[in-house]
C-alpha cells in the first residue's frame, strides 16, 4: 500500500487594525459574527492590555500547532499574496 505524507500549516491573518489599533475617544465595538457590543473609552493602558491578550492568543495558537506538528505563521492581511508564499513560507520553512 502506497501512503502518501502530507503537512500541515496554519497561516494565523490578522487585519492591520488587529495588529496596530488606531482608535481614540468613546467607541463603540461590534463583533461581526454575533452583532454584540461592547462601549469603551481608548487609552494607553487599554491598548497595553490588549497587545497583551493578543500576543498571548497568537502565542497560544503557535504552541497548539507546535505541540501537533502543524507549522505556523502569523502575517498581516494587508501582505502581497505573493510576498507571502515567496518570502514568508519560505522562511518559516513551509515551502522549499
């Protein structure tokens, strides 16, 4: 019997606003899937925690496919489709 071997990657997209936020004032939040919403007032600390809850979700998901042999790369949708698969896949070591 003939198997055949393949890998497993995960490409983790984040939007540039996910990455860099740039909101200031009173905001309204909305999440798109379930239309539920959140009031805040933006501030440094905020923001901090954020970045920290973020960092540490990706991180988390890293680990997750790390533990189960599935590579794995964060990226910015706002990367050139072809920056992506020439440059990074490649140095995440996901193509050769």
């Amino acid at each position: 019997m003939n198997q055949s071997r393949s890998d497993v990657y995960a490409v983790h997209v984040l939007a540039p606003e996910e990455i860099d936020p740039r909101l200031t004032g009173d905001l309204r939040l909305i999440d798109s899937e379930t239309e539920n919403f959140a009031e805040i007032t933006s501030s440094r600390a905020l923001f901090r925690k954020y970045r920290k809850n973020r960092d540490a979700f990706v991180e988390e998901v890293r680990r997750y496919c790390t533990v189960r042999g599935v590579g794995h790369l964060s990226v910015s949708s706002d990367t050139p489709i072809e920056q992506l698969t020439l440059d990074l896949l490649r140095q995440g070591g996901m193509v050769r």
